[in-house]
C-alpha cells in the first residue's frame, strides 16, 4: 500500500487495505485470519467475547445516511470509545468522528456518496478493548 493511500483511509481502513492479499481475492477482509486478533467482530471477538454488545458498532441506514453507534459507556478518559469510522467497499474514508468522553456519546452520522451502492465498514475504537468492525449493505 502506498502511504498516501494508508493515509486517505486512515490507520483502521489501511488496516483493513492491507487484510485483502491476506484473505484472497474475494475473500470476505471480516473473515480473515486476523479477524478475532488484530481486530475484533461480532462473530469474531477473540479474547473480547464479553464485549460483543457493548464494542461491536451498530450501523443503521436511511435516506442516503448512516448512523453507527457504539453501545459503550464514556467514563471519562479512563475507558471511552475514541472514535468511528466509516468506509466504503473499497476502504476509503466516506467520514470520521472522534469523540471527547467528558460530553460525547459513541454516535456519528455520515452522508454516503450520491448514488452509493455497496458495503460499508464501521470501525469503533475502544482505548481498553480495540478496534472492533461491523459491515453492512447498502
Ligand atoms: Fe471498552
């Protein structure tokens, strides 16, 4: 990956970028072998099991829009979601949101790009618990 690539999709998305010749041509970047190591999913939690429900973001969809919300609580900065991501198929940054835990919830909005079909990657970043990932289509 170049490093204006790794750059534009942002630290978790050139995460994700450089899963791909790891999984294969086709091969679902959510399934990989890294998946439940490197980074954590609802079906893949790794040594995280406890904390599916509250790390796993939650993606909703409606009008051109996503939301995605993360149900963690903030406790200051001792333990808080950072922030969110959220990616297009290709793993470029459709938009970002970093959160501050004295007056934030784990939730951002984003518009996706007119006309997008395809699947989208939320990423959630738990300063304790790591980067978790959820996919959905749009
Ligand atoms: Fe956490």
């Amino acid at each position: 990956m170049k490093r204006r690539d790794f750059i534009r999709t942002g630290v978790a998305g050139g995460l994700l970028t450089g899963l791909a010749p790891l999984a294969g041509a086709g091969t679902d970047p959510l399934e990989s072998p890294l998946a439940g190591g490197v980074f954590y999913t609802a079906a893949h939690p790794g040594r995280w099991a406890r904390k599916v429900g509250g790390h796993a973001p939650r993606i909703t969809t409606a009008g051109g829009r996503v939301k995605v919300v993360t149900k963690h609580g903030m406790h200051g900065y001792k333990h808080y979601i950072v922030k969110h991501q959220l990616l297009d198929a290709d793993f470029k940054l459709i938009g970002e949101r970093m959160f501050d835990p004295d007056k934030d919830e784990a939730e951002s909005e984003y518009a996706l790009p007119a006309g997008y079909k395809g699947r989208i990657y939320a990423l959630s970043l738990c300063n304790k618990h790591d980067l978790w990932v959820t996919a959905a289509e749009v």
